[in-house]
DNA sequence: GCCCCTATATATAATAC
DNA sequence: TGTATTATATATAGGGG
C-alpha cells in the first residue's frame, strides 16, 4: 500500500487519476473549512473537474467573494501583484525550488 | 512540542492565530497546484486574511476561472445545487459529523 | 516576518469490498 | 460511485534562532 512515492505529475492512468481528484479535493475543502474556523480567515474555492464539474466552497459566501475580489489589491508572499495572480506552473516552481533547497541541506 | 490536539476552533490567542494562518494557507496552496498538476484539474482560490489583504491562487487564470464559474452549475458531492454555494458553518457541520461517525467505529 | 527542528496529526495511495 | 484498511507521506503546532 502506497510504496510509491508520490510524484508531482500528471497521473496518466484515468482511473486513478479520477480517485486521486476525489480525494484530494475533499482534502483541500476540508483543510479551507478549518482555515476559515481556526483563523477567521475568509476563503473561496472554484475547482473544475477534468469532467467538467464545478464544485465550490465559500466561507461565508463565494459570491460576495469574488465580488470583493474584484476591489482589491493581491498579495503573494507580501508583494503586492495589483489584479494580477499566480499561475499554477509558477507556484509550482517555487515551491520545488524551496524543496530541492531542503534536500540539498 | 505539539502535544495538544489541535481542535477545530477559532484560536484565540492572535499570534498563534497568524502563524497558523500563514501555514495552512501556504499548504493549502501547495495541495491546490497538486491537484491541477496531478489530476489536471483546474483550481482558483481566493482567501481573504483577517489583516485584509487578498491572496489568490488560480489554473490556469482566476479571472477566466471566476468567470466561468458564473455560467456553470455547480455541484456538491455530486448534488447540483445551481447557482448557489455551500456555507463555511454548513461544510464544516458536515465533516465533523463524518468525524463523530468515525471516532465511534 | 522567515527558517529550522521535532513530535504528532492528518492526508492519502493502493487495495479490497 | 462510497467505505474501510493500512502504510507512508505530508502538514503542522510549538519553540528557538
């Protein structure tokens, strides 16, 4: 069970690709639902599924939301971005970047 | 060292409430890119911090996300729920029911 | 604020039903 | 699809620098 490190990729096979979305969306809507609880923080979620599903969450309501998205400024890691966003290819390179440099020391 | 169980509460000291705020918004980031990259899913998370600044995560763009999303029914566990959003109160009421279920098995 | 460390809690991949 | 199991991977609380 779960010999495999889990690599960081698109997973080929659809089946598994499927129960991989499943769980790891529950997960992340979980983990936004105690975010919001613990830390007064308000969050909202769009995720659309290889399917063409949309599922959301919006603590306290995803529509207000992105509504007031639309007024303010966005950070990322304090830098000020101004109606821009983060695309999901350069997150992800950061965050390998920081992990290569943990291995490494 | 972490010797309490972290219960799923608001955190009241206002500290603790920011450092644990900071770290559960940067894992849920990095699950967000996980599941686009892994599941090819598309992802847009807005989370708004009790300081006031914004912080988004979007693939491949928040701002077509956003706008698809207003043209797409949306689904909960499988339930359309068209046009309308799950609650913070009523997701997490949900989940610690799941949780109680469990705990007694 | 960020980074590091450690012990623990949580998430999850594979599998079976 | 959902549930359960189990081993492993990841996330994270608390504390120090």
């Amino acid at each position: 069970m779960d010999k495999v490190k889990i690599p960081i990729k698109k997973i080929e096979n659809p089946n598994k690709r499927q129960v991989c979305y499943s769980k790891r969306k529950m997960g992340i809507f979980k983990k936004a639902s105690e975010l919001s609880i613990m830390c007064g923080a308000e969050i909202a979620i769009i995720v659309f599924s290889p399917a063409g599903k949309a599922f959301t969450f919006g603590s306290p309501d995803i529509n207000f939301m992105v509504d007031k998205y639309q007024n303010f400024p966005v950070y990322i890691n304090d830098k000020k971005v101004d109606k821009s966003w983060i695309s999901e290819q350069e997150y992800n390179f950061i965050l390998r970047e920081l992990d290569a440099e943990k291995k490494h020391t």
